[in-house]
C-alpha cells in the first residue's frame, strides 16, 4: 500500500534531468507560492498517456513515505501524472475491500462497463479490492464517502 500525496499547479518549467533525455524535471507553481519539482522517468504514468507543456495545470502523486532530498523547492519522484481535464475527475489512492479510499472520500460503484486495465493497458480481471487504483470518473453523489460509477480503472501493480 503507497501512501499517495499530492501537488496541484501550472507547469512552468520542463527541463532535462540526469543528462540522457529519458527523464525530466517538471516544475509546477500553485497560485499560492508553493513549488514542486516533479521528477519524471520511464515509469512515471501519465493518466490517458497526455502530452504536458508549459503552461498546463496539472496533478502530480508521488509516494508520501519514499525518502526525498531536503532541498528548496521539494523535489518528488513522481509516480502519477494528471493533465486537468473539465470532462472527467482523477483519484489515486489505495481502495480497501470496500471499495473506499484511503482517505475516507470516495467509494467505487463498479459496473459491468467500467473499464479496468493495467499501467499497460491491458485487461485486469482480478478483484480491485486492496489495490492501489487510478479512478477515472464523472459525476458523483455529495455524501459522504462520495459514490461513482468510474468511466475506468488502472490497477497499479
């Protein structure tokens, strides 16, 4: 179970990182003067594989418990990223045998036309319970937890 955290901004900054051109350093402003570097690599996912350029608002999930370098501003192996979208909502979170999120906000209602894949995209046909899921999903009830029905699912093993 990864203990998600996560970072809402503007990229304004993409730049090489380690010198061979694989991965790369995303610097991402809140509004509020608060700056992240996002370190970007091979296995970063990007949710609907979204191409980022200056300028997007974007959500970056990294590992809250993984070691970091104390340094200004807070540099983070990123292990999701979510290019901000008006027509669909994104959670990544670790969801327990009922389906609930971590944090207590949303719970899944899954139906026969949700789609759920691997970081692969290939099909997962296993239970999603007590997984670390990606939640691609629309409109959903004001309780609390919140229910939706998710649009799909990525399962990351």
């Amino acid at each position: 179970m990864t203990k998600f955290n996560s970072f809402h901004g503007t990229i304004t900054m993409i730049t090489d990182f380690e010198g061979d051109g694989c991965n790369k350093l995303i610097t991402v402003e809140n509004g509020m003067g608060g700056i992240v570097n996002f370190v970007i690599t091979p296995t970063t996912y990007f949710v609907d594989h979204a191409m980022v350029a200056v300028g997007d608002r974007v959500t970056g999930y990294y590992d809250e418990n993984a070691p970091a370098i104390l340094i200004y501003p807070p540099q983070y192996q990123t292990l999701v990223m979510v290019k901000k979208s008006p027509y669909q909502n994104v959670k990544v979170d670790y969801f327990n045998n009922q389906l609930v999120s971590s944090d207590g906000l949303l719970r899944l209602n899954v139906s026969p036309y949700t789609q759920t894949v691997l970081t692969n995209g290939q099909s997962f046909t296993r239970s999603l319970a007590n997984r670390d899921l990606i939640v691609i999903y629309g409109p959903s009830t004001k309780s609390i937890p919140a229910q939706t029905t998710p649009y799909r699912i990525v399962v990351l093993c």
